[in-house]
C-alpha cells in the first residue's frame, strides 16, 4: 500500500461498495468517455500531461530504530520453500482522462485485489473485487451525472481553486486510496476464514490490524524513505545478493508500528544501488526478529525469474499471479 498526495472525500452516491448482485454492469472507461462526449460543457479527453503523475514522496532518510545492533549485513542462507498453505495478496489500478469541464479533469479508475491461496502447486483465487469509478471535482461530477449513472464517483476537495495538473495529481491520490481499500476489503476478508501466511505487496504499516497480524508478510518495493544515514546506510544500500539488514523498527507517527529489514533478492553489482532491495515488514513482536532469516529464506525462494516486466529484480512469483490474474480480468 503506498503513501499518497492531496486529499478528497468520498461523495454520499458511494461508500465504493460492490454493485449488488443483479445490477446492471458498469460501463467500461472507452464507453463512459463516449457518453461522457455527449455533455454539455465537458470535453472529451484520451490522455493527461506526463507531468500531472502524481509527484514522487520525497526522498529522505528517516531514522529507525535498530533492534539487532549493529547494523550489519546478514547472510540468510539458502532459499527455503514458504510451508503451505499460503496466501498472496496484490493490487492493481487503471486511470483514464475521460474529460474536462473546463479546468476541472474527469478521471476514469479501475481498481481491483485479489488473494489467491497457493496448496502444494496449485494456486486458487480466493477472494477478489473490482471497482469502476469516476473521479472529479463535485461541479465536473454533476454534469457527468446523467451519462454515469450508477458509476460510483469520489469528488475532490475544493479547497483549493481548479488546476489541472493538481487535480490530477489528487485524482492519481483517490484512485490509490480506492485500491487500498480494496486490498484491505479481500485481506480482512481471506483474515476471517484462515491463518495462513500472507505474504502482501506493499507496506503492513498502513493498517493497524495486519501490522499487529503474526502471519502476515509485507514487501515494499520503494525506497523513497530509508532507515539509516551514514555509513549505515551505505550498509544498508550495499547488502549482497542473499543478505539482510538488522531488523528496525521504522519511526512513525502516521502509521502502525512493525518491525522492517531490507533483503537482496538479486545482486546489484554492476546495476542500479537499489536493483534486488526490497523492504520486508512484519509484526513488531520478539518471535518477528527471531524468525527472520527463515522469512528472508522463503522470500528468497519466490523470486521471479529474469522478464520483461521492469520491476521483475523485486517481484515475487506469488505476487506477480495475483496482478496477472487481475489484468487478465481488467
């Protein structure tokens, strides 16, 4: 789950619930912009700036604090296979430029999550949910009512007066907080009928209960915040392939405590400092520092093989069926 810009707020036509059972389908993107075509006062639009993409978090070192002192590189030891049953969970989201009315973008969203349980070879789809959304300010939503009916819609703040580029920066930051919601909708549903480990992409941090989970993994591929400074640091950005960091415990004021290492999954030598590095997130409780070569092993042994997928040096086998599963589905 990652950190978002801006703010908005839901409007009262949803609570991003799923369309009950027999309810007509939701247009897809390509037909609402059609419709959306046909209004007065909103012109069609197929594409955004490249520099309206939600600003990156900005880059800084925020101290943890180190449990297992000093911080060292740790070899974990060989790739060991996660014991089944276990579970993944991913999430993705596609956003579209439907239209403007007048300054005030229109954006189209697709999110979705998934959890699917792996036992022995077999890998099932567990639980699952899709959302289709339309985005804007409440003046652009109300002429796009009548060509969206049923769509679910999130109105942005209007505290601020219209601007393009930020509108769609907190379009980009809506459409985030709707696909987390739906990962941690499939989550805490998958929570409530099993125990198996869930290895998850993204931060633990951002909800109390799967940070206080005992068997719940979390992956972060973003290293836009790091633990350390100094030569800690260069500690930290030069752990050989196989190898962790001390566990930490990241300082927050905003999010949920646990306990964090960063793992090399591929070596980065004569690549990127950060090509391999991934962050790995667990419950902040002792069992978690004790167990954490073993957690390093399993990961070790989920890793993707060499593909075209640009992020493939951090993906996870587990995690890369769960977001091939809901593009295929998109």
């Amino acid at each position: 789950m990652r950190p978002s810009i801006g703010s908005c707020a839901l409007s009262r036509a949803t609570t991003l619930e799923p369309a009950a059972p027999g309810a007509p389908a939701l247009p897809r993107l390509s037909e609402l912009r059609r419709r959306l075509a046909g209004v007065a006062g909103l012109v069609p639009a197929t594409s955004e700036p490249i520099a309206s993409r939600g600003r990156p978090e900005e880059a800084r070192i925020i101290p943890a604090r180190v449990l297992e002192t000093p911080l060292v590189a740790r070899s974990v030891g060989p790739p060991e296979p996660l014991p089944g049953p276990v579970a993944f969970l991913d999430g993705i989201q596609r956003c579209e430029v439907l239209a403007y009315a007048g300054a005030m973008p229109l954006l189209g969203a697709d999110v979705a999550a998934a959890v699917r349980e792996r036992v022995g070879r077999d890998l099932r789809t567990v639980h699952s949910e899709r959302r289709r959304l339309l985005i804007g300010r409440p003046e652009a939503l109300a002429l796009a009512d009548r060509a969206a009916t049923g769509v679910p819609t999130i109105a942005l703040s209007t505290e601020e007066p219209p601007h393009p580029l930020r509108d769609l920066d907190l379009a980009h930051s809506a459409a985030e907080r709707a696909r987390e919601e739906v990962e941690r909708s499939v989550g805490d549903r998958y929570r409530r009928q099993a125990d198996h480990w869930l290895v998850v992409d993204g931060s633990l941090a951002e909800s109390p209960g799967w940070a206080r989970d005992p068997r719940m993994i979390g992956v972060v591929k973003s290293h836009a915040s790091l633990p350390v400074g100094g030569e800690d640091l260069r500690t930290y950005l030069e752990l050989p392939a196989g190898h962790r960091s001390s566990v930490f415990q990241p300082a927050s004021r905003r999010h949920a405590p646990v306990y964090a290492w960063g793992l090399r999954l591929w070596d980065w030598a004569g690549k990127d400092l950060l090509f391999g590095l991934v962050r790995v997130e667990a419950a902040p409780v002792p069992d978690t520092v004790a167990s954490a070569d073993r957690i390093s092993r399993w990961l070790l042994a989920e890793r993707s093989p060499l593909s075209a997928d640009g992020r493939w040096d951090r993906l996870l086998y587990g995690i890369h069926g769960v977001e091939a599963y809901l593009r295929a589905r998109q």
